[in-house]
C-alpha cells in the first residue's frame, strides 16, 4: 500500500466562513528553516520560486542588503506568518533571498504570527497555499482580531475599516492606543477601548477619509481602500514629522501626498525605505 500522502489545495473561501475557529499567536523571533518559506503575501509576483528578484528595480536592493551581510552588519528578523509547518513573507524577501541564494544558510530570524487551528487536520493529507487566497483569509482574520479587540464593528460603520495589505490592522489598532494615551493630555486614559476606538474612529478617520475624499485620492489608486490611502498616509506622516522635528499633521501630509502624486516622477522623491510601501499600493 502507497504511503504517499494525499496533497490538498487549502480552501481558504470555505473554511474562513468560520473565522472564531482560528486564532493568531504571536511566537516572536525564532530561528526558522529557509525551506519551509513556501511563499510571499503582498510580493509573490517580484520573486522567483528561488526567492531571486523578478524585477529590475529589485536588484539594487538585492546588492544593498547582500553588501550589509557580508559586513556582518545585524539585520532586523523578517516578518512571517505560519500555517501548519509552512511560512508566508509578509517583510524581508530580500534578505530571505541574500541568504539563501548567496550565503546558503539554513535558516533565518524571524518574528513569527502562527495561526492556530481550533481543530485537528488529517495527518494523511499534505496541504498546499495559493499565496493570492491565503493573503485574503489572513488579512481576515486579522480584521477580525482587530474587530474583537477594538470593539469597533465594520458592519455598522460608515466607512468601514477595510484593508487590502497585510499588517495593516496591527497599525491602526496601534494609533488607537496612542490616541487614548495622548489625546487632550490623557483624558481618555481611563476609558473603556470601546469608547477610544469611536472616538478615533470620529476624530480622527472619518476627518481624514472627508480629506481623501475632498482630494479624490483614492480615484488614482486601483482597487484599494479609504483605510488602505489613510494607513499610507500616516506612515508618511511619521516620516515628514521626524525629518521637521514636530508633528506636521495629517492635512498636510495628505496635501504633501497629492502635490508629489501629481508629478509623474514623484516616487523619485521618497526614501527607497518608503518606495515599496508606495509601489505596492499603485500596483493593480
């Protein structure tokens, strides 16, 4: 009799219809085997299945981090999400790629969300991903952690909190907790999560999603989202605010945003470390 195991494409639009049976663990930074990365959630398509680069503008970061590791310089772990005994790249892929295409090593840091199953799988199946769903159903799952955890519920909001990338959820819940620290010198500090998590949701996105709304930024984005626009945003906000030396504010960041989007070149103008965040969310 075969002892070959039978392989199973994972349906994630079936079993995500039961999204409380999953949970996500956050493991830390472990060391885990480069051959058990199985795929990338967000930059599959810049990668061959060798986790060389596909695309031109790829290489230069490729020689960069190569460069860095060959000085012995201490990189950051990458960022993976793991199912079963496989992992998914949400950041790192190039420096996944240097060290397993130059330096042959076996395994890497990595700081590791697992996601738990709240029922047993068959151990006479083997199961595959295809990158695309298994994005999709993660991207779920983390919304709805983030729904639980904020009580902040996107069947009744106006403008529900929809993402389209990975990681996403983590911010915002992040923003919110800054907000209950700082806002008006802490008088939120004692509120309950769900009364802070309305409160950003009127002070501070739905101002900004009437702005993007005002510019019509989203228009010059394919298939993405007003949270997807305000998440950018603020990143970009982080960035002008350390270069000026004080918080410069989300209207000007968002006008910053459409003066530089309106130069055909404008990616010319951001820092490589912003290029791929910007890159990812013109990509259609």
């Amino acid at each position: 009799m075969s002892s070959s195991k039978e392989s199973i494409l994972a349906d994630f639009s079936t079993i995500e219809k039961n999204l409380p049976a999953y949970t996500l663990k956050n493991k830390g930074v472990i060391a885990i085997p480069i051959d058990k990365i199985i795929g990338s959630l967000g930059r599959y398509l810049d990668f061959s299945e060798t986790l060389l680069p596909k695309r031109s503008d790829g290489s230069s970061r490729y020689d960069y981090i190569k460069n860095l590791m060959e000085q012995g310089v201490n990189l950051a772990p990458i960022q993976v999400y793991q199912i079963l005994d496989s992992y998914f790249i949400i950041d790192g892929h190039h420096r996944v790629s240097v060290a397993k295409n130059e330096f042959k090593a076996k395994y890497i840091d990595a700081d590791v969300m697992e996601v738990k199953f709240d029922f047993k799988l068959s151990k006479d199946k083997n199961y595959f991903f295809d990158s695309e769903s298994t994005k999709k159903f993660l991207i779920k799952l983390e919304e709805n952690a983030f729904q639980r955890e904020t009580l902040l519920n996107n069947d009744i909001l106006i403008y529900p909190l929809k993402v389209t990338e990975l990681k996403s959820y983590a911010v915002l819940k992040q923003e919110i907790l800054d907000f209950k620290q700082n806002y008006h010198d802490g008088e939120l500090s004692k509120k309950s999560m769900m009364f802070v998590s309305y409160k950003w949701y009127a002070k501070r996105f739905l101002p900004a999603v009437k702005l993007i709304i005002e510019e019509k930024i989203l228009s010059k984005f394919a298939d993405r989202t007003y949270t997807d626009l305000y998440v950018w945003i603020q990143k970009h906000k982080y960035f002008l605010s350390q270069h000026a030396g004080h918080d410069v504010g989300f209207d000007f960041t968002a006008h910053d945003f459409m003066e530089k989007f309106k130069d055909k070149n404008f990616l010319e103008m951001f820092p490589s470390i912003f290029k791929d965040v910007i890159k990812t969310l013109v990509r259609k």
